[in-house]
C-alpha cells in the first residue's frame, strides 16, 4: 500500500479509538461498543477502521499487520533515549519493587533483567538498595539493544551489567524481572519460567498490563512507532506462578500507565506489579535434582 494512504488509515484508525474511548466514559457506552462488537458485519467495519488499533490473535499476526503501516517498533530512537533518562529517576513504580525487595537485596548475585531496555532499571535499584559489588545483571533484550546496553553501562563506568541472548540463562538466578515487557511475549509467565532448568528464587513482574477477563492481544500505539502487545489474565497469570511452585506476595496498581483496548472497554484498567517467591520446599527439591 502507498505510504500516504497508510497514514491516512493509521490517522482514521487514531479518530475512531479516540472516539471509541470517549463513547466508553459515557453512560451506556460499553455496553453500546460490546452490542455492536458482537455482530459480526459491525465487527469487521470497526477493525478495518480501527487499523492498528484493532485486537489480534496473536502477537505474530499483529507484528506482521502493524508492520506494514508503520515500520518502527521498540527500536525507535525515542524509545531507547527515554530508557536512558529513565537510569536516573526512581518511577513511583519503582517504590513497590524496592519495598519487596529491599530485604534480599544484601544476598542478590545474579539478576535477569527480561525486556531489561537498555539496562535502565539497573541503577535507580542500585541507588536505592546499594546492590552488591558482586552482583551480575543480565540484561536480556532483542539484539540493537545489546551494544546500547554495553556502552551505556560503560559510560556509567559500571562493571555489573552485562547483556545475554540466551533466556536460557535465567535458569536458578536469585532474582527474575520483567518490568514494562511481559505483554510483548506470546507465552505466559509461569510457561517462560517452566522451561528453564533451574527456576529462579524471587520473580518481579512490574508496569504491566493485563486482563481482567480472557488474555487479548493489542497494541501500543506511539509517535512514529507501534508494538504488538497481549494482556495476560491477572489472575492466569498468579495462579501459573503458583502452580509452579511459587507463592504470591504482593500485587500494586500502577496508575502512571492504563490499558485502553477501543473495542474492549471492559478491559480498561491500569497497569500492575506482581512480586514471587519460590517456595522452600521447591527450592530443596530443585537444588536435590
Ligand atoms: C518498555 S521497555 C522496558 C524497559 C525496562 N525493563 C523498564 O522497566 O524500564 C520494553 C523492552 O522490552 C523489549 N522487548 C520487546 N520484545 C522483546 C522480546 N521479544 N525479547 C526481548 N525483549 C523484548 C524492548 O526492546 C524494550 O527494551
């Protein structure tokens, strides 16, 4: 399609979730988007309008769909400057995370940082809990991060960051998080973490959005960029952790960010934090294994 044309769709697609967002804060208008959604011919006029902003099956065919209208994703040069500035400041989100973890953070020696950015997180955490000189943190991201990542931790003369490609080495680390990048994997939680070999002790999900109801996949629509994304079930997503061996302690709003899924306004909610342990017994039994 010509590039004009698709940003005349991009920018109809904008107006009506726009639209659809406002009609949603009116009395009635979830109901109203929910009657007209489940007829099949309305159905399909809205997501040919929607464009981007319609849900998906699934994050490939979202991926592929969006791409096709505007091609630039998490690599965008806004999107990595802004994980930069964020080294320097504590997000209120943080606060929750720091709480939970303050108590380990003397014993921590080898974190995974999944969908880690450019190693941001890093050093409001090192700031606030003084992480240990020995510390490992293993950023894991998509490759254009991987330099970015080195030379940032460079720069900050900081010897405890370092990158890896492989999710593989998330396998019995004392601290997984995925801050802001659970809803950019297909998988649940509990499924990433079951494939490894060793589970990793404390688990923290934060300023993530997810579904109150059945998991749908959307999108995050920015200026000049666009990512596929899936809202997990929140509750699926608590009770796979526990299946698995983990105990739930914690779970806190995150007001800064909201999901808004135009044809879905009953899924509207804010963004949340999740904090895991592993129970001792499954610790003994993994480490007997
Ligand atoms: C919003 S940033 C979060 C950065 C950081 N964790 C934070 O809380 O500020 C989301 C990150 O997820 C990464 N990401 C998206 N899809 C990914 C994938 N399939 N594998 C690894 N990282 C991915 C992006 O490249 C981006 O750096």
């Amino acid at each position: 399609m010509v590039p004009g044309l698709n940003k005349l769709r991009v920018a109809i697609g904008s107006s009506a979730a726009i639209g659809l967002r406002a009609l949603a804060k009116l009395p009635y208008g979830p109901q109203l988007i929910r009657a007209a959604a489940s007829r099949p011919g309305i159905e399909r006029w809205l997501r040919a309008l929607l464009c981007v902003y319609q849900p998906f099956p699934d994050i490939d065919t979202a991926t592929k769909y969006i791409r096709r209208f505007i091609p630039a994703g998490h690599e965008h040069s806004d999107v990595v400057s802004q994980l930069k500035q964020f080294a320097d400041v504590t997000r209120e989100s943080d606060y929750p995370v720091l709480f939970y973890l303050s108590g380990y953070a003397p014993g921590l020696s080898t974190v995974f940082d999944l969908g880690g950015g450019i190693g941001n997180l890093f050093y409001p955490y090192d700031r606030e809990l003084r992480l240990p000189a020995t510390l490992r943190w293993m950023v894991h991201d998509l490759p254009d991060k991987e330099e970015i990542v080195l030379q940032f931790a460079k720069s900050r003369n900081e010897q405890r960051v370092g990158f890896s490609r492989r999710m593989e080495d998330a396998s019995g680390v004392d601290l997984f998080i995925v801050s802001g990048a659970l809803h950019y994997f297909e998988d649940e939680l509990a499924v990433i973490l079951g494939r490894l070999a060793e589970l990793p002790r404390l688990v923290v999900v934060n300023r993530t959005p997810f579904s109150q109801a059945d998991p749908i996949v959307t999108t995050q629509v920015g200026d000049g960029y666009v990512h596929a994304c899936k809202l997990h079930s929140l509750a699926g997503t608590i009770a796979g952790m526990e299946a698995i061996g983990y105990r739930f302690v914690a779970k806190w709003p995150v007001h800064e960010r909201a999901s808004r899924v135009p044809l879905r306004p009953d899924l509207n909610d804010t963004y949340w934090g999740l904090f895991f342990v592993l129970d001792a017994d499954r610790r003994q039994l993994e480490a007997s294994r």
